[in-house]
C-alpha cells in the first residue's frame, strides 16, 4: 500500500532523501553540545582556567550555529518533499478519478472523493513531514543520547533505562485505543461532505421549501458526531503529554538521586551530572516525538487507505486490445439485453430487451418514471457495460469501440445534464473544440436556441455560471442539444431534452432535427406524448421490460400504457 503511495514522490525525492541527512547533522550537534557543555565546567569553570572557558565557548558557539543551520533546512527541505508529494498526490488521483466510469462514481459517491481529494491528502502531508524529518531523528537521537549517557557514567544511565519500558507500554495502549475511533471520524467527515454537497447543490430547492432549518439540523447532526469522536480520540491521544511528563519527572529524580551520592563519592563529576541532565532530557525527548510520529501516522493510516483506493480503483469500462473507430452505419441492436445497477441479476434495472433501430430511424421511449428509460439509452454510449445479452451499435459490438471515439459518435444529452462556467460560445465548443461561428449558429437554429441567445446583450460571448445558472431551464436545455448537435453524431439520444420548453419549440426543434444530419439515428425519450407521436417507432417501458413497440396509431391501437398517457395528457387541453 505504501509502495503505491510512494510513486507520486517523484520530482521531490531529492528534497525527501535531503531533510533526513540535514536532520542527522543537526543530531549529531545535539549530541556533542552536552559533551563541551561538561567540558567547559569541569576543566574551566571549575579549574578557574579563562583560556579554557574561551575555547570551550567558542566550540559550543560553532556547534549551535551549526545545529541552527542544519535544523532550518532540514526544515525546508522537510515542506519542499511533502507538499509536492501531496501536489503530486492529488493530480495522480484525479486523472485517475477521470478516467472513472459511471459505475466506479457510484461505488465512491462524489463527496467521498472530494474528502479524499482534500483532507486525507493534507493528513498524508503532514504525517509525510513529520516522518522524513523525525522518523530518522528520534531513534537516532535515542541511540546516540544513550550511548553517550553510558560513556559519561554507566550506572547512572542504567538507573534511568528503568523509566523507558514504562513508557513503550503507555505509548503502545494509547495507539491502540485511538486507532478505530479515527477510523470512524473519517467516514463520517464523507457524510458531512456529502451533507454539504447536497444541500449546495440543492440549494434553491432547499430555500423553496423552506428546509433550512432541516437542513441546519442535519448539518449539526453530523459535525457533532464528528466533535464526539474527534474529542473521544484526541482525549485518548493526550495522555501522551502527562506520561511523558511523569517519566521526564521520574527520571529526573532518578539522575539527581543516583548522582548526588556519585558526586559525594567522588566517582562523578559536577560537569558530568549537567550534561547527563541533557542527555537524559534528550532520551526522552527523542521518546516523545517518536510517540508524536506514532499518532500522525496513526491517522495518516487510514487516509492513506482511502488514497490508495483511490489510486487504485480501475475503470471497470475498459478500451479492447485493438478498438474499431468508426461506426459504420447508424443502426443501434439490442439483443435480449439485461442490466443491473449492482451487478446482481436479482435487481435487474432492464429485463430481455430486444429490438432494432435502423439507419435515421426517430425512436421514441416513454414510460412512467423509474421505469428505466434513463438506463436504457445509457447502454448505448457505453456509460455502462449490459450485464447479459448484446448491444451491437453501427454494426458492432459497443465493447469492441475505443471508448472516446464511440461517445464522439453517439451524442447523448443527459437528462440532468450541466453547462459549465464560461462563455456560451465555450459551452458550445465541448461538442466540437474547431466549430467555427457559422457552424455554432446552424447548430443554435436546429437547437432553436438562436433566438434567445441573440437577445443576450453579449450573444454568444454571454458568460454563464457554474452549472448555467443564470439561464432558465428551457434556455440551457436548448443549448446542450445544440452542443451534442456541434459533434455531427451518428446517433443523438435526448433524454427528456425537451421537458422544459414550450410545445411549439419542442415541436420546431424535432423538425429541425429530421433534417439536420441525414442518416442519423435519434433517441427521443419524453414525458410527453405529442414529443414522440411523429417518431417512426415508440418504445413503451414498464418496469425495465418493454411493455409495446410500434408507431403511434399502432400503439394507440393496442398499448394500453401509451393509450393511458395519451388520454390523460389530451384531457389537460379541453
Ligand atoms: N446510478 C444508479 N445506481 C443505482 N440505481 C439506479 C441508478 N440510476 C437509476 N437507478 C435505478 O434504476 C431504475 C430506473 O431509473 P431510470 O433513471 O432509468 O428511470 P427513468 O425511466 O429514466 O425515470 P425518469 O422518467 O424519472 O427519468 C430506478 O429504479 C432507479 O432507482
Ligand atoms: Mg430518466
């Protein structure tokens, strides 16, 4: 797991391998500070010798320099290393998160990856610095304060060890404890996210039904459950600081003790008890950083699984070995196909569809909601794989077609489909980045989006808003045809294109589409009859089974679904 972590190193190895070696320098200065620390008193001070004291003085001047030097780069170095690797971090997970298929989002949800995108990749920082600048510091620092606290007098270093596997135990059971209770905050950090993400999404819904209240509840409903466990792990977490205090405390006593008789029995000198003082001092300081590494890894650890899962997820829509690029006629098959959301064939989305649209056939698919019209076209583009049965599109088999080339082919308009932030003009251009102007306006015309674009102040220059916001609904569903319109498709899927415009429009945009590109084949899925009566055929859903298939005398004459919706929507007009 951690291997995989490492690749989004990279560039920022160097800086990474640095910071440890400028930290073993500044190690090595601590260590030999205390020794001319014990120098300075015992032959200076002590033995009244000035030159001594220069000496000595001037030494200890260097050595802290020095240290000083070597603790601001490594300090440097320590931030170059992490936050590049949480850079790289995040762009290695998003290109991955982009090559995602429908499926894999629905496995991850959106504000799952957003969390994992911010907050887990921050704590993987952190923890990073903390590991390439501590991880090497502590134990060396441990190693060399011990050996150097059993040159300068052994038994007295061997009455402290006695502190030190206390410690190592009480450090163990608070890591222990903490670790499921961080666990838990991180799912639970997902569902605020996905609190926020939904209610902003929502928002004008939210304010329309006036569920802010509801909405302020759900919020604090989380974030004190975050607060809770948050609380219940950090509490845990700061037991740390009073053990720590206790051993250094303890041990303090210890050297004090054992040193004052030493001292009194001439076997230690004053200078030799001072810089065991520090040496101990670091022992345990060395101790309690180590514990600091152990908690930051400790939540780093589930972060890091969360990354890793991410970097790690494969787009279950895979290109074949050798794809076909071009769909050679227009015709779309469906073979007894059957679909399910979870791969479970007891929850089958689509049941046994078969039918066949030719070359420029109009089809029209209606259907109560949730009757799996959505799904059903969705197949065609391949945003999803059928889980039985065979959908040949243009002839082939839709698995055998590079993935890109197919979906440039096969326009679909979502029916929840979004404008991004930019000019109309820029919108338009996701259809076809070369479309010159007089294509973007024929494509409007069809579209029947011309006419209220004109009336824009700035035309097609008209910026729009995050999500198009600033149009109405009708508006944006008349440019995102014009958009698949811009890609010259072979096949057009309008997924309810149409539900926000007037009939007449609705009307004026389906004649427009008939002669728009000749031979193509179009997708009309409606909520309203009168969308779909001049289609060639209609397909009639009902519980992802095709209920009826036929034209629209035919199927007045004899579905019963259709001839339901047809009357129920006719009585609306007397
Ligand atoms: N991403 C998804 N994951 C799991 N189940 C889904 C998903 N999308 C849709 N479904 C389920 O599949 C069924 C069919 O949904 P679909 O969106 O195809 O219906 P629809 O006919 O397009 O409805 P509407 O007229 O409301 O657009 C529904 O029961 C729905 O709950
Ligand atoms: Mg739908």
């Amino acid at each position: 797991m951690i291997r995989i972590l490492m690749k989004s190193i990279r560039e920022y190895k160097k800086a990474s391998w640095l910071t440890p070696a400028f930290v073993t320098g500044e190690v090595l200065m601590d260590i030999v500070m205390p020794l001319l620390v014990a120098a300075l008193i015992d032959q200076g001070v002590s033995a009244g010798d000035q030159d001594k004291i220069f000496y000595y003085g001037m030494w200890l001047t260097v050595a802290a320099i020095t240290a000083l030097i070597l603790g601001v780069l490594s300090g440097r170095f320590a931030a170059i290393a992490s936050t590049g690797f949480a850079k790289n971090l995040r762009r290695d997970m998003f290109v991955n998160i982009q090559s995602f298929s429908f499926s894999n989002i629905d496995r991850f949800s959106p504000s799952s990856l957003l969390t994992r995108l911010t907050t887990d990749v921050t704590n993987v920082q952190n923890a990073y610095q903390m590991i390439i600048r501590l991880l090497i510091r502590s134990p060396l620092m441990f190693v060399f304060s011990i050996a150097m606290a059993f040159k300068v007098n052994a038994e007295l270093a061997g009455t402290i060890l006695w502190v030190v596997p206390g410690l190592f135990v009480g450090l163990f059971l608070i890591i222990r404890f903490a670790h499921p209770l961080f666990d838990k905050v991180f799912k639970i950090y997902d569902q605020m996210n996905n609190v926020v993400q939904e209610n902003l999404q929502g928002i004008r819904v939210v304010k329309s039904y006036v569920r802010e209240d509801y909405e302020n509840k759900k919020f604090q409903g989380v974030s004190e459950k975050i607060y809770r466990n948050f609380m219940k792990a950090e509490k845990i977490v700061a037991l740390n600081s009073p053990l720590m205090q206790f051993s250094n405390y303890l041990s303090m006593l210890l050297v004090s003790w054992v040193g004052a008789h030493l001292i009194a029995a001439q076997t230690m000198t004053t200078g030799e008890l001072v810089s065991m003082f520090t040496y101990v001092g670091q022992i345990l300081m060395s101790l309690m950083m180590l514990s600091n590494v152990f908690v930051m890894v400790l939540i780093a650890r589930t972060s890091t699984e969360r990354i890793v899962a991410v970097l790690q997820e494969k787009s279950d829509l895979t290109n074949p070995a050798e794809p076909l690029e071009t769909l050679a006629n227009s015709e779309v098959e469906f073979d007894h196909v059957s679909f399910s959301y979870c791969d479970d064939v007891h929850k089958l989305a689509l049941k046994d569809i078969s039918f066949h649209a030719k070359s420029g056939e109009v089809i029209g698919i209606v259907g109560g909601t949730g009757s799996s019209k959505s799904t059903l076209v969705q197949l065609i583009p391949r945003l999803y794989d059928v889980t039985s049965g065979k959908l040949l599109v243009g002839g082939a088999d839709v698995r055998k077609y590079d993935l890109s080339r197919l979906r440039d082919q096969v326009a679909m308009v979502l029916q929840n489909n979004v404008l991004f932030s930019g000019t109309i003009a820029e919108n338009l251009r996701w259809g076809n980045p070369e479309a010159t102007q007089a294509e973007l306006e024929r494509a409007c015309q069809i579209a029947q989006a011309e006419e209220f674009i004109a009336t824009l102040p700035e035309g097609y220059e008209t910026m729009l808003s995050q999500g198009g916001t600033n149009l109405s609904g009708g508006q944006k569903q008349r440019l995102t045809i014009a958009r698949a319109l811009l890609k010259q498709p072979k096949i057009l899927i309008l997924d309810d294109s149409t539900s926000a415009v007037d009939t007449r429009t609705d009307r004026l945009i389906r004649e427009g589409l008939k002669k728009a590109i000749p031979g193509m084949t179009t997708f009309i899925i409606a909520q309203r009859i009168a969308s779909v009566q001049d289609a060639d055929r209609t397909i009639v859903l009902e519980n992802g089974q095709i209920h009826g298939i036929g034209t629209h005398a035919e199927l007045m004459a004899h579905d019963q679904i259709y001839q339901e919706m047809y009357n129920t929507q006719q009585e609306g007009f007397k």
